[in-house]
C-alpha cells in the first residue's frame, strides 16, 4: 500500500480512525500476548485474569509488568507506525527520526527536566490541593482510590532490588512509555490537531490535555499537562520526535534510577518537596527561568538550522 493513501481526509476523521486502529491493535497485541504468557509464565488463562485482578500478589508483579509492556507496544507505539503509513505521504520519516539531535539540544533538554523540578513540584503541590465540589464528592472519592491503587501498584513495580529488575523497570516505565505516547500524542495526534485547529499553540495544548488525561490521574493532572506542553514543543520547533523521545525518558528513567538507588523514604523527604513555594519560592522561579531559557535555546538552535 502507498503511503499517505489517506492523507487528503479531514483531521478529525484521522483523530477517529486512529483512535479505533489504536484499539484493536491493543485488542490484537493483547491477544496475542496471552498466549505467549501461557508458554512463558507455564500458566492457565484464568490465572492470568487471577493476576490482574490480584495485582500487589508479589508473585504476580511479573506477569503484570509483561502485560503493561504488551499494553504500551499494542496501544501506542504498533498504532502510531501504521497510521504513519496510512496518512503521512513520507510515512513513518514524518517522525523526523532521521534527523539526529545534537548533544546540545540534549544537553538543553536535561536542563529542562532535571533543572525543571521544582516547576513539576509546585504544579503538583497546586494539583493536590484542589477539591472539586461538594456535588462532585463521590467522583473525587473514586479518583482518589484509584489513584491510591495505581501509587501503589507503580510502588510495588519499582520495589526491586536486582539489576535485571531495575532494567525491566525501565523498559516498561521510561523506554516503552517515551517512544510509544510520543510517537502517538505528539507525532500523530499533535500534527492532526494543530492541522485541523490552524493554530500550533492551541493543537498543542489540546494534546497536553488528552495525553495527561489519559494517565487518569486527576492529582497528577497539572505536572503532565505541563510536560505535554514541553514535550509539544520540542517536536513542533525541532520536528524531530527524538527531541521529545529523549526528554520523556530521561524524565521518567530518572525517576526510576532515584527510587532504585535511594528508596522511597528519601524520594518523598529530598526530591518531591524540592523548589515548591512552601519551601524555596526563590529555587521554584530559577527553575521557571532556566526552563524557559532552555526552551528559547532549543527553539533558536532548530529556528538557525531550518534557515541554513
């Protein structure tokens, strides 16, 4: 099939049709993936629907991080290359992957993320102090127990001490994650949406919005938004979806290094109050400058780049 045989649809209907293409190929992958369980975890099928219903059995944690591994490959990142083919006349090199960043743009882009937590911080800070209203109690309720569910699950995923345990985690937490939602939010949703809105800014902001909105994490809400926004503009300006590969796993592979090698305790006590105005208001705008300053920087390199 020639690439881009659909291209000359309207931007919403491609919205559409990728969603329902990233559906079954979630149904298909997951399919597939349990028979391969069965071979591989020597397990029936209702044990499987056992382990997922029984997700903090230790026993069950590494048929569950194989599942979620299979739900990034199926959901996103098999999806994304497809729909390239479908409605990208360059196909999948609409990505941009053979454009190489530089070791500065990912030098810039560290600054950004690691330089930028105490902004991520704050936004959190704010996020967990909002309440939705009165009339709304029983949503609130629910979201927080599942979100109290999911910190416990992602705990119980990050709780290992070996170094093949380690490197699983960041397979399924930083690898798949950074190339699969990057590929499908912003390689494929943001060109729909700045396409079909004629307004980059806003195709952006309405992608940051769906890709922290599909984390279900309504106290979690505002620090993904943000890093939505980041990770959109770093492709838009570079159209290199490296650029925000790169960021998203070093955002969350950090992550997982730091709980590795220091444990939960410390996390919580040195890192997640780190910047945040009850804390350091003067460490929270340095923050905000060296973020926008890094932003200018990576914008202004690809702006020089695009006119040589």
């Amino acid at each position: 099939m020639k690439a881009g045989y659909l291209s000359g649809m309207h931007p919403f209907s491609k919205i559409l049709l990728s969603v329902i293409i990233s559906l079954v190929s979630l149904f298909l992958v997951s399919i597939l993936g349990f028979i391969l369980a069965l071979l591989i975890f020597d397990i029936e099928m209702n044990q499987i629907a056992v382990s997922v219903a029984d997700p903090m059995n230790p026993s069950n944690l590494s048929l569950l991080k194989y599942l979620q591994i299979l739900q990034g490959i199926g959901l996103f990142i098999l999806p994304a290359l497809f729909i390239a083919i479908l409605f990208f006349e360059k196909g999948p090199i609409q990505f941009g992957f053979h454009k190489g960043p530089s070791l500065i743009s990912i030098f810039w882009i560290m600054v950004v993320v690691f330089f930028g937590l105490p902004v991520i911080n704050q936004l959190t800070a704010w996020n967990m102090s909002l309440e939705l209203p009165e009339f709304l109690s029983g949503i609130e309720d629910a979201m927080k127990r599942m979100e109290d569910s999911s910190a416990l699950l992602t705990e119980a995923f990050l709780s290992t001490k070996s170094i093949w345990g380690l490197m699983v985690n960041l397979v399924m937490i930083a690898v798949i994650p950074a190339i699969g939602e990057e590929l499908f939010f912003r390689g494929i949703l943001q060109k729909f949406f700045i396409d079909w809105t004629k307004n980059p800014l806003r195709g952006i902001l309405i992608v940051a919005f769906l890709f922290s909105f599909f984390h279900l994490q309504f106290y979690g809400f505002l620090p993904r938004f943000y890093l939505g926004v980041l990770f959109g503009l770093m492709y838009y300006w570079s159209g290199t979806i490296w650029l925000p590969i790169i960021a998203h796993f070093i955002n969350n592979g950090a992550a997982v290094m730091i709980y590795f090698f220091f444990g939960k305790e410390v996390v919580e006590q040195n890192f997640d109050s780190v910047g945040t105005l009850e804390n350091n208001w003067f460490l929270f705008l340095i923050s905000m400058l060296l973020v926008v300053v890094s932003l200018f920087q990576i914008n202004r390199q690809f702006s020089v780049s695009k006119q040589e």
